[in-house]
C-alpha cells in the first residue's frame, strides 16, 4: 500500500472542495474531504484495515496540475490550475482513488525511490529522475511545444519580438527599472565596459547610452548581429563593438586581447556555469570569474545579475498580496539551478574577489497589481552583485 508523502500541502479551495499538493514537483488535486481522510489513512500506514475503513467510500478529485512554464519562463512556476474545480467530477472508487494519489506523487509506493528521483538527470531520456528547472524547461519547449530552438525561446521570454525592450512581465518591471536608474545617462562617461553574454544588446545599449565604450560578446552571432543592428538604429553603434565568443571560454575571451575593463556585466550567465544544461559542468565558475577578473582596470568592478538563489522558481502561494513562501531546497541543488549566497562567494574567492555591493530587485512603476507582482515585492526574483579585486 502507498504511503502519503509528509510535503503534501491541503489548502482551502472553494465550499466542499481542498487543493491537495505536493509543491516540490507541482502536482496537484482538487478534492473532497474524503480524499484528504484516504491520504491522512495512508500516511498513517492503516494497512489491510484501510480497506475496510473505507468500504462503499466513494471520493471526489481530479487533476489540478497545469504546466509551469505553460505562460512562458517566468510564469507561475507552482504548476496548479486555480480554476480546476470538482463541478463535474466523476466519483473515485478506492483504488481510483489511490492509484490517482501515487499519479500525481502525493503517495509512493516507495519513498527512498521518490526522494532519489528529485534530481538532476543524467541524460535526455532518464524519466527515473524528475530533473532540474532547465531540464524540464527544455523538455517542455521541444516536447510541448515543438520547438528546437532553445536560445530563441529563451530570448522570447525576456524581450519583445523585435529585441529591442523587456517584454512586459517581470523582466520589464524588475529588472529594467533598476538597471535603468542604476546606469543612468552619464553614469558611466569614458568608462569601458564589457557585457559578457549580451544577448541582443539591451544592456549593451543602456550603458553606451551611459556614456561608456562597449565590448558586447556572446556566443550566439545571430543575437550579436541583432545588437549591432539595434546599436546603429539607436545611434550608439560607434560605442558598442561586437565580438563573437568562442568555446571554451577561457579561449574565447582572448580574442579580446590586452583591453582591461572599467565594468564587466553578467546577467543570467552564472547559473548555467552551476547547474547547465546537461549533466556536466563546462566551466568551472570560478575559473570564469578568475579570467574575468584578470580583465578588470585598476579600480574596476564585475557586475552580476542573476536570478536570486532563494526566491527564484518558488511556488507561489498565499493571497496574491499576502503571498506565501514554501521552500523545498536550498543547500542542495536537486530541482533548481540558481547558486546559493555561499556557492557564489566560494567561486569569487580563488579568483581574488570581494561582494562590494548587493541589491535584491523588487518590482518599479509600471508593475501590475497580480499574484506575480506580489510575490516578486515579497521575495525578490532577482539578485544584484557588484565585485571588487581584493
């Protein structure tokens, strides 16, 4: 008999009906009473009397899962359809009932084997593991949607379909208003900066705007010739220079020659240097920020923005102004990809780097009055670093 897990949440739905949920892998029901007695009996380990105890019991659930990234990357990651409802559900009998309660992983027949498969998979095809938030992001991109081109989809998630601004949600009214007062016109005059992992230049354009020079690379040519491009029709094309990054890229940055930097700017590049694609790390972080570092002027600074290590890709629970935070991991990275505070620092160390600054990111004008809205004001989607040489 299936035992019910001890993370399984019920919560208040409607009159007669309760969520049933087990957020760590966004599986969820819509249930009666009678279904949350049968998880509790479960849980207890009732055994052959189960049986018993519920004879002639009929239940009432239904799947209430929704994909997570079903409204694109930074949609609701908790992965429930709030509007499901037991309006025209069919009655469950007891083995209906159970075999839809190991289904959706609020029960296992076995919860070593459970707790083995949240993690990382070793490869495409290994559906013993559930897999890390950028796994299950690729599988549903190529699977659910047909799409091969990852790094187009990926672009699509942050920028409108010309490239030239956030696309409106959270990249839009977080990340923008910030970056934006934060390089403000002027802020950056005669100052050379490198924007590593440019993309399609948004940032490329805000700090030539700034005042600085710009070396913008990245290793995808079609986003570097959409930044020359954007550069020339904003007329800063004269500050910003495009360079193509080669692989590895401790190889790459060479073509860069000599050219010592005033700002070096990540953003969304170190996560994929902890937890990538695959199963294997490419490049060791710290050996990124130690050829980075090796770029800085005298005085320089390496900035880095990155979705935060706690907050990012947490269920969101609670009323959307009273949002509630349920968190599943944190020291160890089994379903998501960010760094911990820790993890970062200890990669910042060997290449000779000190936190000077840190700022969380909390939604700026323009931000809607929504569930996503209320969460990102609670707990901040994005985290901002500036490194000094030590």
């Amino acid at each position: 008999m299936p035992v019910t897990l001890e993370e399984v949440l019920v919560l208040p739905h409607r009159p007669g009906e309760l969520l049933v949920g087990n957020p760590r892998v966004a599986r969820w029901a819509v249930a009666d009473a009678a279904f949350v007695d049968l998880l509790a009996a479960l849980r207890a380990g009732d055994g052959p009397e189960l049986r018993a105890g519920f004879a002639g019991v009929t239940f009432l659930a239904v799947d209430a899962s929704a994909p997570p990234f079903a409204d694109g990357l930074l949609g609701d990651p908790t992965g429930l359809d709030r509007d499901a409802t037991l309006e025209d559900a069919a009655p469950l009998d007891l083995d209906a009932a159970i075999a839809l309660a190991v289904r959706l992983k609020l029960a296992v027949e076995d919860e070593a084997a459970y707790a083995e498969s949240l993690g990382p998979r070793a490869h495409p095809l290994d559906r013993a593991r559930h897999g890390n938030v950028h796994q299950r992001v690729g599988e549903y991109v190529a699977r659910e949607l047909g799409i091969r081109d990852l790094d187009g989809w990926w672009a699509d998630q942050k920028f409108t379909p010309d490239r030239r601004e956030p696309k409106d949600g959270p990249y839009r009214w977080v990340q923008w208003p910030f970056m934006a007062e934060r390089f403000a016109p002027g802020s950056l005059t005669g100052q050379r900066v490198l924007d590593f992992g440019c993309g399609p230049g948004l940032f490329a354009r805000l700090f030539a705007r700034a005042g600085a020079h710009v070396v913008a690379t990245d290793t995808n040519e079609d986003h570097l010739a959409t930044a020359a491009r954007l550069a020339a029709e904003d007329g800063v094309g004269d500050r910003i220079e495009t360079v193509p990054l080669g692989l590895p890229v401790e190889e790459g940055l060479r073509a860069l020659g000599d050219t010592r930097f005033d700002l070096i700017f990540l953003s969304d590049v170190m996560m994929f240097y902890f937890h990538p694609y695959g199963g294997a790390v490419d490049l060791d972080p710290a050996l990124l920020l130690r050829e980075l570092a090796a770029r800085l002027a005298p005085g320089g600074r390496i900035a880095v923005l990155e979705p935060d290590g706690t907050f990012w890709q947490q269920p969101r629970l609670g009323a959307p102004d009273r949002p509630l935070l349920v968190l599943g991991e944190y020291r160890h990275r089994r379903l998501g990809v960010t760094p911990t505070l820790e993890e970062l620092s200890r990669a910042m160390e060997p290449a000779g780097l000190a936190i000077a600054t840190v700022r969380q990111l909390t939604p700026g004008p323009g931000a809607p009055a929504d569930r996503a809205a209320g969460f990102a004001a609670e707990f901040p989607l994005w985290w901002y670093f500036e490194l000094v040489a030590t």
